[in-house]
C-alpha cells in the first residue's frame, strides 16, 4: 500500500512538473525612470544578469522602440541604458514594447495634457487661500498625504520600491489621485470654465480633460497587461522581464492575475 501511494505522489508530482514547466515566467521590475541613487543602468543590467530572460518588455509602444538605440532614448533612461548592456551581452535576447501605442500623443490629442498638471495646480492655488469647500479640503489634503508617503519611499532603495509595503501605499494614492480629485473638479465650478485648446484646435475644459486623464489610466494598465499576456503566450514557455515604473506594478500584478489564463506565473524577484 505504500508503494502505490508513493508511486502516485511521485505521478502527480511529474503531472504537476509538465503542467507547469510549459508556462511562461513572467518578473515585474518595478523601475525608476531616470538614474538615481536608488537605480542606476548597471543595477538594473545587473538584476537582469541574475534572472538572465529570454525576453524584456519595455514601458516603450513601436514607435519609441525604433529609436531605442539612439542617445536620445538611452541618456536618461535606466531601462533602455540597462537592456542595452544586457543584449549586448545576450544578443539573442529579444526586446519588445508593451505599452499603449501613441500614449503620449493620444493624451495630447484628446486634451488630457496639459490639463492634467494645470488642474492639480488650480487644485492647489485654490487650497492654499482656502477657496475649495470643506469636503474637498478633505480630499485634496489626502492627496498631498499620499504623495508625501511616496516621497518618503522614493528615498529608500529598489527593493523597498518592489515591495508589498510601497505597493499598499502606492495602491491609494493612485486611488486619490484618480478617482477622488476628480470629485473635486467635477463639483467646484471654476474647473468647468477653464480651458486649454486640443491640437485640432477645439477648446476642452480642466474638468473634462482631467478626468479623461484618470480614466486614461485604467485604460493604459489594462492594455499593457493584455500586451503581457499576448507575448506571454506567443512566447509560451519563456522567461519574461518586464520593466515598468513602480507606480505601475500594483496594477499590472492585478490585472495579470485577473486576466490568468494559466499560461504564465508570475514570480516575485524582490522577495
């Protein structure tokens, strides 16, 4: 009786083995742009050495990835100075976007920029001469304690930044930041008449252009994690890198686990 029980532990556990040996293995790096003393191209390319992946995903769309090699692209980013140390050490590797195509002119086009920055600092005016009602004092002063929670984050190291710690904190201010502010654009009537002009030259107002920018948000992280999964499965089996701005991670993490198909794990580096 022993025997065939440890003959079927020893089934399963091959069963188990081919069932997940053929998933791809996706790692978030949440990353800082920018270099700093937090992150630098060498750290990077050094993390990247460690888990030696197949792929790289980039929080790049096709466009910007026609210039990756350019000066222009590689001076001030940490993840296109690190990628290209890693496939210059590993030219078979593949580099590929994943983010949302035309994103920085789609949100020029519609009108969230520079609607975005100019309604926070409308917001902001407004609060310093206590000219926002009560209600949104509240929230606005959320908004600022939020923001200074990250501030703190942003002086500590990678990891701290990977971990589930920033990611709780990071979780609600992006919730403030997108879907509470609004609440105060949409009720306080000046957002409504201040306008900036779109580049076909219609004019939109701070209200709707910043809430065009929060939902913008949602739509951006769930089209980058339908691109994760598309490369997840046509490259079925790989090891991925994915390198995306920590304030992205908590959401991309979400949605690959809502969206699990049982082609890919995903597998914390930072533990």
């Amino acid at each position: 009786m022993k025997n065939i029980f440890l003959s079927l532990l020893i089934l399963l556990s091959c069963f188990c083995n081919a069932q997940n040996s053929g998933k791809t293995e996706i790692y978030i790096l949440g990353t800082v742009h920018e270099p700093s003393a937090i992150l630098n191209p060498q750290s990077l390319f050094e993390i990247l050495d460690r888990i030696k992946p197949d792929i790289i995903l980039q929080e790049l769309d096709t466009e910007q990835m026609k210039d990756f090699k350019k000066e222009s692209m590689s001076k001030n980013s940490n993840e296109v100075s690190a990628a290209i140390l890693y496939l210059n050490k590993y030219p078979k590797t593949l580099n590929l976007p994943f983010e949302f195509e035309g994103r920085n002119q789609y949100r020029k086009d519609n009108g969230m920029v520079p609607t975005d920055n100019l309604t926070i600092q409308l917001m902001d005016s407004l609060y310093q001469k206590k000219a926002l009602n009560p209600t949104n004092t509240v929230i606005f002063e959320k908004y600022m304690e939020a923001n200074n929670a990250l501030k703190d984050f942003s002086k500590t190291d990678i990891k701290t930044l990977n971990s589930l710690s920033f990611e709780t904190v990071n979780r609600y201010r992006q919730f403030v930041q997108h879907h509470e502010i609004p609440k105060i654009s949409n009720s306080e009537d000046i957002f409504a008449h201040k306008f900036v002009k779109k580049p076909n030259g219609e004019k939109i107002s701070y209200r709707d252009g910043y809430q065009l920018w929060c939902n913008f948000w949602d739509l951006r992280n769930n089209t980058m994690a339908l691109n994760i999964i598309r490369q997840a499965n046509q490259y079925k089996g790989k090891k991925i890198v994915i390198l995306t701005g920590v304030q992205h991670k908590y959401y991309v993490k979400e949605l690959l686990d809502k969206y699990q198909d049982g082609n890919y794990k995903v597998i914390e580096y930072f533990k």
